[in-house]
C-alpha cells in the first residue's frame, strides 16, 4: 500500500471500504464466471441479511440513527464490511430495511377478541434479540430520524400507511364479528390507537418509567374506543 493509499484509508475509512467492496463484487462476478465462487444457499443469504439488520437495530437502540455507522454494524453482527454491502447497498437502504422489517402493526394474523388485538399493539414482528426497551428504543429513533427529508422518511410513510391499513383491517374484523363496536369511525380509531401507543411509550422510554406498567396502561385506555355489545367476550 502506497502512501496516498494509507491516507485514504485513515481518513475516511467507510469510503474506502466501500471502494474495495465494489472491488471485490467486481472480482466476484468474474470469478463466478469461471466458476471459482460457490453459491450461498438462499437460507443462508436471508439469516445472514438478519443478523446484520439485528444488527443495526442495536446499534440504533444505543446509538441513534445518525451515529450508527457501517463500522458499527459490522462490528455488533460479526461480520465483514463486505458481507453488508452484499446486502445493502450503503446505510441508507439498510436503516429502511429495518424500519420496515421491525416496524410492528404491519401484518399477522387477525386477533378474534379485542384482548387479542391489544396483546397484538405489542408483538415483536420479527425476533430482535433485544429486551423490550431497546427494541421500542430503536423504532423511535428510527422515526425520529424518518422526520427528516430523505430515504428513510418515505419508508416511514410507507409504513404508516400500511400500519393505519392493517389496524382498520383488524378493528373492522372484531366488528362484523360482533366482538366490539367503536365510538369513532375506523379509520380514525386506527390512526388515533396508533398515535396513542408510540406517543406513550415515547414518553415512557424518555423518562425511564417500567415499560410493562405503561403498556398495561396503554391497554386500559384503550377500552375507552369501545362499546360493548351485549354478548361481547370479557377481558
């Protein structure tokens, strides 16, 4: 290495890292050519994708959005800077990827009682490998973050859009079961529910207060967006 090559390096590591990745892709690519590099069974490429976003959901938790660098995630999955941009093509297209990856209210199955459907506020979409806290760490700065004009702004709208659709979807389910009836139309009850939950535990995760016994309280609010009728199941 010459001596303008070591400067390059010292001074802007990430740069430079990436530089010798896309070398390297260039040299996988040639290589696979002739048959010189095996194939990664998809297995294997979608638990190793994972363990870098699990990663990044770490980093996140404790450091923030802006501060978590691709040395940082590198470092916390084990990995090597190559093996990310494998993935992702630069920071910004990871730190999307796991907001909508880890982002909760997305999906899943339909609660059949409104005790179900307040447990489901609160499911891991996927496994983290963090406690409570940091996992609800992490998504708040990851929102925080998405308030600013870039990438990850329009995964939050996209998110958000699809979050106030699967919440009506399943307000809309318990009543044509016959399981509750709301005081407010549904789309609304969705997007106040919503706000509600982040707002809270934001609030929550800022002063230090026990996560449970605010969710618990989270949970009883609730019960102010419902009528039930008679025969409803109890909680």
């Amino acid at each position: 290495m010459n001596d303008r090559s070591f400067f390059i390096c010292k001074e802007n590591p990430e740069s430079t890292d990436k530089r010798m990745v896309d070398l390297f892709l260039e040299f996988r690519g040639g290589a696979r050519h002739f048959g010189a590099m095996p194939k990664r069974d998809a297995a294997h490429m979608e638990a190793q994708r994972l363990r870098i976003m699990q990663a990044a959901l770490r980093c996140i938790a404790e450091k923030g959005v802006e501060r978590t660098s691709i040395g940082d995630i590198r470092t916390a999955a084990g990995l090597s800077t190559g093996a990310i941009y494998v993935h992702f093509k630069d920071k910004d297209e990871l730190v999307s990827a796991v907001l909508a990856h880890f982002t909760p209210r997305l999906g899943g199955p339909s609660p059949s009682s409104w005790l179900e459907f307040k447990a489901y506020l609160f499911d891991e979409v996927s496994p983290t490998g963090l406690a409570k806290t940091d996992q609800i760490r992490a998504l708040l700065n990851l929102q925080a973050d998405a308030m600013t004009a870039g990438p990850l702004q329009a995964t939050m709208t996209e998110m958000m859009a699809r979050s106030a659709a699967n919440l009506t979807d399943k307000l809309q389910g318990l009543v044509e079961s016959g399981e509750i009836a709301l005081r407010y139309p549904i789309e609304d009850s969705a997007r106040i529910i919503s706000g509600l939950v982040n707002g809270v535990l934001w609030q929550a995760i800022t002063a230090g207060r026990p996560l449970e016994q605010e969710i618990a309280m989270i949970k009883a609010a609730l019960d102010a967006f419902v009528q039930r009728p008679p025969g409803a199941s109890a909680d």
